[in-house]
C-alpha cells in the first residue's frame, strides 16, 4: 500500500521522526515527555514492520519510551 510513492512503513518512520523532532522544540518537560513518547512509540512499531525487523531501533526506541513513562507516571 502505498501514498504518493512512500509505502505504509516509511510514513511510520517519517512520523515517527516527525514527532521526536517537535518534541525537542518544547520548553515545558511534561509535553516534550508526551510527544517524544508518541514519536518513540512510533519508531517502536516502525522496527517491527522493516523487513528484517530492526532490533536496535526497536531497543533503543523502546528503552527511551520506559524512561519517559517512568518520568510521566512518577508525578
């Protein structure tokens, strides 16, 4: 399935990408968390779709995504 070119997979990393890069815009901690978990989230997916799946976007992804869980929930 493809949109103007770009399969499925790719919009999910381009949105993925999309939104760590808005999150590192933000100045309050709480909103930056929220949509770097979002954009982590969304890399998480995006290494499990790649064929062959991309074990260290999925690690490091993952990994990021607990820490601001972590951080998000401890308040």
């Amino acid at each position: 399935m493809d949109f103007l070119g770009v399969s499925f997979t790719e919009w999910i990393g381009y949105a993925a990408m999309a939104m760590l890069l808005l999150s590192f815009t933000m100045k309050a901690v709480t909103k930056l968390r929220i949509v770097n978990s979002i954009g982590c989230l969304l890399f998480v997916i995006y290494g499990f779709m790649l064929d062959p799946i991309a074990k260290p976007i999925i690690i490091t992804n993952g990994a990021i995504l607990c820490v601001n869980l972590y951080y998000l929930l401890k308040k």
